[in-house]
C-alpha cells in the first residue's frame, strides 16, 4: 500500500507558492555579491552627479538629500520594471510560462512571491545608495514621525508592486512591445516622480497627473518627513498622501487579480499565450 501524499490547499498552499518563488531570488542574489557593486554604484553615479549640479549652483544642502532619498527609491522603481512587470515575457521566453498556468496554484502567489524577493533585493540596494551618499555628503536627517514614515514606506512599496503584478499580465499580451514600453517609460518616469527634485516644481496639474504612479506622492512624503524644511517643498500632506496610496493599492490589487484572471481565461481559450510571438 503507497504511503499517503499529502498536498497542501487554500492558503497553505498560496503560502508555499510565495515562499517557493521568493526564495531563488533572495539566495540567488546573495551568492552573486559582484552584482552588488553595479546595482549600488550605478544608481550612485547619477545622485553624485546631481549633488554636484545642485551644489554648483548653489542650491539649498536639502536638494542633496532628496536626492540621495530620490536615488535609494529608485531601485524599487527599476526593479519593479525589469524584474515584475517584464516578468511572465521572460517567462514565456524561457518556456517557464506553460508551467505556472498548469501549475495547480495561484499566478497572484507566484508573482507575490516574485515580489517578495524584489522587495528584498532592492531594499538591501536602497539602504547602501542612502548610506553612502548619506556619510559622503553629510546629509542630516530630521524624522519627524517614525509611524507616519514606517505607513508611507510601506504602502509606497506594496503599491509599487502591486502595480507591476498588474502590468506583468498585460505587457504579456503585447509581446515585444512590452519591453520597448519599459525602455521608453524609465527616464520620464523618473522625471514625473520628482526622483531629483521636488514633484511641486512641475505645478499642481502635472503633480497631480503623476501621483497615479506611487513612487510620486510616495517620495514627495518621505521627504516632508525626514528633513526638516521638507514640509515647505511638499506637494500635498503627507496624511492625504497616506490614503491616497492606501487607495492606489486596493486599485492596483485588484487590477492585477482582473488581469491575471484575464490571461489564465486567454490561456485556456486560444491555446496559444504561452507560445514565443513577436
């Protein structure tokens, strides 16, 4: 008589899902330590070249810091772009994506694993970027409410993802032109987000159109937060801020669970999603 297979369901299940797909990439980074030095001292070469810039002309010691800030944010932005919203055409790339969808599980759990260990990732990156450029330029840190920052950072970073969970079904169904879109869309994106400068420079309506991706209102926050006269450049209150990606999240949640469900249903219609087209 054949031992008994236990096979776990439901949540249980969607954990295992998560954990599985979160570990290769956090391990896998760290047995790659080289690849360290180029994902912190590339994004380090643009920061020290707008500290300069911004020292040359004079500017308040405050424009150093939201840069350094701007930078550190960055490498979740990056890694959002490659490595989640891109994800399932590389997938399919590799042949990979056939057997997620067979997979007897849940696509929202592999890529919330996928997640996960980007989250990771980028996050040991941020910190070294706001290290560095912090004892480099001497820049001096005021926070002024370790709650309120702890619910920005967090919900920036969750509304973050979940938008590239969402983007990651739909760049599927374009094919090529997925990457073509992430090549085009990662400078402006830089410049709509206030990366190097305060969002408010680009006035109320462009702010406002630009608040749509998190990383905007989500900068714009940290740095009323944790520099002194950050308040007086601030967009909006870091309070509506709060909330306004709390509601970013639940409308990028909720995208990418439609999308996916989009895709499976795809899937299993043509026949044809998980085929390498052009």
């Amino acid at each position: 008589m054949s031992p008994r297979v236990h096979k776990d369901t439901g949540w249980r299940l969607f954990l295992r899902t998560v954990i599985a797909r979160a570990y290769p990439r956090i391990v896998g980074y760290h047995r790659e330590m080289s690849k360290l030095a180029i994902d912190v001292g590339l994004p380090l070469i643009a920061v020290f070249a707008y500290v300069f810039v911004y020292r040359a002309i004079h500017a308040p010691e405050i424009y150093a810091g939201y840069v350094i800030l701007g930078g550190a944010m960055s490498a979740y932005w990056t890694n959002v772009l490659w490595a989640m919203s891109a994800q399932f055409f590389w997938e399919r790339q590799m042949g990979n994506l056939a057997l997620y969808i067979v997979a007897p599980t849940s696509l929202m759990a592999i890529l919330l694993g996928m997640a996960i260990g980007g989250i990771v990732v980028a996050t040991i990156r941020a910190v070294l970027i706001v290290l560095i450029g912090a004892l480099l330029f001497h820049v001096q840190f005021a926070v002024a409410s370790w709650p309120l920052l702890t619910a920005v950072v967090v919900l920036t970073i969750a509304a973050l993802y979940a938008m590239g969970m969402m983007f990651a079904s739909l760049f599927l169904l374009f094919g090529r032109e997925a990457r073509h879109f992430i090549e085009a869309s990662q400078e402006p994106a830089y410049l709509l987000s206030g990366t190097y400068f305060p969002i408010r420079s680009l006035g109320v309506w462009v702010a406002g159109a630009a608040s749509l991706v998190p990383l905007t209102l989500g900068l714009d926050a940290m740095r009323q937060l944790v520099f002194a006269p950050g308040a007086k450049l601030g967009f909006l209150s870091p309070r509506i801020e709060v909330i306004v990606l709390f509601a970013l999240n639940a409308l990028f949640l909720v995208g990418a669970y439609l999308s996916l469900r989009y895709m499976e249903r795809l899937a299993i219609a043509e026949g044809k999603l998980t085929e390498s087209r052009a």
